[in-house]
C-alpha cells in the first residue's frame, strides 16, 4: 500500500508539472465583435476553454500603455499564466512586461519582439496577396484591379501586385492606404476613388473595413476578394474567394504548446503550407478551369515554398 500511494503521488506530481497552463486571459484593443478579426480570437479562446478545460478571461479596449499594465496585472492576479494580446501594437510593451512576469508567457501577433516568455505569431501574408493577385487579374474585364490597405508596410500588398502581373501583365495595380485599421469611412472614400478610375475587382485588405466595401461593390455590380474571414455569405456573387487566416487555429495550438512547456519565446511564422492560411469558398462567377489551376499552384506552393512566379 505504501509503494502504490508513492506511485500515485509521484503520477500526480508529474502530471501537475505536465499541465502548465492555468488560466488564459486575451487584451483586445477594441470589443470582441466590433470586427472579424477580434471574433476569430475570441473563437480560439473558447476553444481553448473547450478542449483544455481550463478558464478564460477576457479584456475589452486596451491600447494605451498604462492600460496594458494595468489589465496583465489584473489577469495575473486572477490566475491567469498565458495571455494573448490580439494586435501588433502590444509587442513592445509586452517585452517589458515579460521581465516582470516571469511566470506568465505573452503571445502577441505580427511583430518583431521576442524573449524567452514572449512568442509573436505571424502570417506570411505574401503568398496569400499573391494568390488574392492571381484571381483579381483573372477576373477583371477592365484590366484595372485594387486594394485598400491598412497600412503600407502589409507583406499581402507586395504579393497581391506580383500576383496580378504573373496572371497578366497587362493588368493595372491600383493602391490606397487608409493608415488606421478602423476607418471604414476613408476606405470607402478610397473605394469610389476606384471605382471611378474603372476598377471592378478590389480587395480590401483590412478586416475593419472589408465587409463594408464589400457591400459597396455588390451594389455597384463589381468584384470583391474577402480578407481574414471566408466573407462569399456577405454578397456571393461579388465575393470571387477570401483570404483567411485562421487565427482561432493558432490560439490554441499556442495553448497546447505551452501547456507541455513547448512554446518558446520567438517568432513563430504561419502559411498556406501550415493551413493556417487557406483560399475561403469560390463564387460560381470563378471558371472552374482557373479554380483548378490556382488550387493545383497552392498545392505546388506548399510543396515547394515557390510561387508560381518563382519556378
């Protein structure tokens, strides 16, 4: 009796040492359904509540530095030893943070900041602009194609350009930047700006904004491209695909990870060839032939990590 009690001990303790995580909490700079982005964050937490068994906690319109303080130190003191910040901007002030809480892993997305508690996870977003490119060239009568994009520095611009002229050179790459992820008003401006120069496939590259546009040009019979979420429900027979990234996927991969005390702090990036990254459903206005052929250069992409531009 006495060796069976040790060995059950012994099981328990390993199994405690196993089980990192206790609780996990996720910062979002707006509210969890102001936009698809926030959504699909909220929609990995659950499932992490889901399959990990463990609590959540949730806080709403954080951005500013003393309020990123104050909102980790509310979560840790609640229990909570992995928190997600859902945004770019909480990188910096969570690598200072990370000092402090050295028993709490940060996870934050699309930046360069890392340390041995704090992990960045990122899209490779070229390769998704450059399929997004491929189809809008495709499929634009006028060979004058768009996208509105948050900010310059967005990897899915560079690769919607190149996959435009690989499908035809002859297609013209229209660009505005609205400089802000929420301006849904600025991006429209942008969007008439477009139509007027004879643009009928335009993707908005911006989760904030996309919907909106999107609606625009079902109504002004042109084509749209969808961003982060499949959006083909909105108008379907103006959305041609959506790039999706499945940011829900992520979140508890992460938890996973630190959970068997796995996740490193550095940058973790994600693409087509992880299926974090995936075309949303096709519009019946999309040939099948060309369908089949965009989907057979994902499949060599994943393959090989070419671009059909690259081989």
């Amino acid at each position: 009796m006495v060796i069976l009690i040790g060995i059950l001990f012994a099981s328990g303790c390993a199994q405690q040492e196993q089980d990192n995580l206790l609780k996990v909490g996720m910062i979002l700079e707006g509210e969890v359904n102001e936009k698809p982005w926030n959504e699909k964050g909220y929609e990995g937490l659950l499932e992490i509540e889901e399959e990990l068994g463990v609590d959540i906690e949730i806080r709403e319109n954080v951005y500013a530095d003393v309020e990123i303080s104050k909102a980790v130190s509310e979560l840790v003191n609640e229990g909570v030893n992995l928190i997600f910040g859902h945004s770019s901007i909480y990188g910096e002030r969570f690598y200072q943070l990370a000092k402090t809480y050295s028993d709490v892993h940060f996870v934050y997305f699309n930046g360069n900041y890392y340390s041995e508690n704090l992990t960045s996870l990122t899209f490779n977003s070229h390769a998704m602009g450059f399929f997004a490119g491929m189809i809008a060239s495709q499929m634009s009568k006028s060979n004058q194609v768009g996208i509105i994009a948050a900010y310059q520095w967005q990897p899915e611009i560079e690769g919607f350009y190149e996959g435009v002229k690989y499908q035809n050179p002859d297609t013209n790459v229209n660009m505005e930047f609205i400089y802000d992820w929420t301006e849904s008003e600025v991006a429209l401006q942008a969007y008439n700006r477009m139509k007027l120069k004879g643009v009928d496939v335009i993707y908005p590259a911006g989760d904030a904004f996309s919907e909106e546009v999107i609606k625009n040009a079902g109504n002004d019979g042109l084509y749209a491209i969808g961003f982060v979420s499949d959006q083909i429900n909105i108008e379907p027979e103006t959305v041609l695909t959506s790039t999706v990234q499945h940011v829900n996927r992520l979140y508890l991969l992460a938890a996973e990870k630190f959970n068997e005390g796995t996740l490193d702090g550095e940058i973790l990036s994600f693409d087509f060839k992880d299926d974090y990254i995936t075309l949303g459903k096709y519009s019946s206005e999309v040939p099948t032939y060309f369908q089949e052929k965009l989907n057979a250069s994902i499949e060599k992409y994943k393959e090989t990590g070419l671009l059909p531009n690259q081989y």
